[in-house]
C-alpha cells in the first residue's frame, strides 16, 4: 500500500526559530501535485516557464503555500477555456500588478467570445452526396475540408453551418455547378478575413492600444458596445452592394432583351 505522506504544516520561522504568525498550510513538490490533480513534471514545468513562483526553502526541502495551491488552480482553469501557457503567463503578470484577475477575465470573454451562432449539422457522406446529386466527389469534399466548411470524420461529415449548406443547396438546385459555389464561398471566405484583420487593428490600435490609460471594466464594455457594431457594418455594407450589384446586372439583361427585340 503506497504510503503517502500528509502535507507538511511547517511554518516560516520567525527571528526565534518559531512559526510565523498567519503563516497557512505548506507542501513540498509531491503533495502540491497531488493537490492540484497534476504530475510533478508539469509543475517542474510551469516553474521553469516562470509561471510558479519558487517555493520557500526549508534546508534542501521546498515547501509550496496555498497560493502555489490556488496559481496551480487558476492555470487548470485557464487552459480548459483554451488559454496559451504564453497567454496564461500575461494574465497572471496583470493579476500580479494589481489588476482584479475577474475583470482580466472578463475583458478576454468579451473579445474572444463566439462572432457565429450558426449550427453545425452533422450527416454521413452518403447523404451528403445525396443533397447535391453527381457533384460530390474526392475533388469537392477536399476543396470543402481546405475551406474549413466541413469537417470530416470517418464516414461521418459536419458542416458548421446548417444555413450555409442550407443556402449552397438552394444555389445548386438553381443550376450552379457545386464547384464554382464552392470557389465563391473561397473567394468569399478571403474577403470577409481581409474584413475582419481590418477591424482587429481598429480595435488593436485605437481601443485595446490604449489599455494602459483605460480601466479594464470600461474597456469590457467598450468591446461590447464595438462587436454589434461591426457586424452591423458588415450586413449593411453587404445588403447594400448587393442592391448595387442586382440592378446593374437587371439593367444588362433588359438592355439585351430590348436590343434583341429591335432586330
């Protein structure tokens, strides 16, 4: 039966040699782990990467706080919500200068949360083939993975969006090959990224630049305020080239149906 040692409770010591008052529980390296529901190497790990601060030596023992305990927790946390070590360290550097980690966390939900609500569908290939009849081959399904429109795995095949399969059915069953939708949707995609870096640096450069002479709530909020914004922008802007774009192509037709009809 594996004998575990319990965590130490040796305290600092104070100018007598006694424990410090206030002083909480202490670990050494083995208990935090176990503690904190990690192996050993990956706190070695976070204290080489700077991430752990060095525990307080006792002799040739290091013994670890509850803070250890807490950082430990707050990194855990920090990388299920799909936070970079790197990303994870500037968090913690702002907790450590005095910003309230809350509002930190806050700020990065608020700028990192979802753009797209659209619903992935998920179907097998046959029936996939099946909504676009003679049109899905290797070609079509590797154009469609490069994309990022679908994801493919085994048999099993998930567009990210129900609407835009929606959408590329209805344009095929109009008489568009399903390649020349897909090289739209490619050109499209190019565009609309172009779009967003643009945005990014708006923000980058004359919002979240200037972060250092703001408080993170009233940034929060600025960010919130900014993300219905752009997307107005966008569909308006969109809609509105369409319009454009509609009745030039309407105003061609009728000129070739009127000068047809005078022959």
């Amino acid at each position: 039966m594996a004998n575990y040692a319990s965590p130490v409770t040796e305290q600092p010591a104070d100018e007598q040699g006694g424990p410090a008052a206030g002083a909480g529980r202490e670990y050494r390296i083995g208990e935090l782990a176990r503690a904190a529901g990690v192996p050993v190497r990956t706190l070695r790990y976070y204290q080489e990467r700077k991430l752990l601060p060095p525990p307080r030596r006792a002799g040739r023992i290091g013994l670890y706080s509850e803070d250890h305990l807490a950082r430990l927790r707050m990194i855990g946390n920090l990388l299920e919500r799909g936070h970079t070590l790197e990303g994870i360290r500037e968090l913690l550097s702002a907790w450590e200068q005095g910003r309230d980690i809350g509002t930190v966390l806050g700020v990065e939900k608020v700028a990192t949360a979802p753009w797209s609500h659209e619903v992935p569908v998920t179907m097998t290939l046959a029936e996939l083939a099946a909504l676009f009849p003679g049109e899905v081959g290797p070609e079509s399904v590797e154009r469609a993975l490069a994309s990022g429109a679908i994801e493919v795995d085994g048999d099993r095949v998930t567009h990210w969006s129900r609407r835009q399969l929606e959408a590329t059915v209805a344009l095929v069953r109009a008489g568009v090959p399903l390649a020349e939708v897909l090289s739209a949707g490619q050109r499209l995609q190019e565009s609309m990224d172009e779009l967003a870096a643009m945005f990014v640096r708006l923000i980058a450069d004359h919002v979240i630049g200037d972060v250092q002479a703001q408080d993170l709530g009233d940034l929060t909020d600025t960010l919130a305020r900014l993300r219905p914004g752009a997307q107005v922008t966008v569909e308006a802007g969109f809609a509105r080239a369409m319009d454009r774009q509609v009745r030039a192509a309407i105003d061609q037709l009728l000129g070739r149906l009127t000068s047809s009809d005078s022959m």
